[in-house]
C-alpha cells in the first residue's frame, strides 16, 4: 500500500498522544484536538478508555467507551468530544478503529 510521507508529517501521531493506543488506526495523525471538556462533579473522572471508528476522510464515526464513569451525561460528554477529533485524511477507503486512553482533570 502506498503511503504518502508528507501526509503523515502532518498533525501529531495518535502514537505520541497516547502510547497504551491500539488499532489499525494506531499511525494515523491527529490533526485537531479539542481542548477537553471541563467535567465537573463531586468525584474526579478517571481515564477513559475509548473505541474510535475513524473514516478515510479523517473524521471520527463512531464512539465506544470500553471504560463507563457511571454518568450518562458525562459519557455523553465525552463521546461528543471524542467525536470531534479530526485525522489525517487517507487514500484508502478502509474505516479504521484505535482504542485510546482519555484522561480528563489532575
């Protein structure tokens, strides 16, 4: 498969957001990140584990948290956000999937 260089140097590596991420997602580049939400309870949100779907045009499709923080309403929260990462755009027309650790707070 052929990969264009240049396109890869673009955005930071989901590798060097996160080393624990996994997938065949796992070389794609991050492009934009958002700042994270600001969640705000009585108990401290752990990390996250999440399951991303990313399309070849580098928008994330589909969410999955692996690991839930028992409130709807912050999962809620950061599917949403998790949703509008964007990555480097592919020529394949493969959807890609990572498994990633958010950590929000502390």
């Amino acid at each position: 498969s052929e990969m264009c260089i240049r396109d890869r140097s673009f955005g930071v590596a989901l590798s060097k957001i996160d080393a624990s991420a996994e997938g065949n997602a796992f070389s794609r580049s991050v492009i934009y990140k958002p700042p994270p939400p600001k969640i705000t309870t009585s108990e401290t949100v752990p990390s996250v584990r999440v399951k991303i779907w990313i399309n070849p045009d580098g928008n994330v499709s589909k969410v999955e948290l692996l690991t839930t923080t028992g409130d709807p309403q912050i999962n809620s929260m950061i599917i949403s956000y998790m949703k509008r990462w964007k990555f480097n755009r592919i020529n394949s027309n493969e959807v890609q999937w990572a498994t990633l650790t958010v950590r929000f707070g502390g």
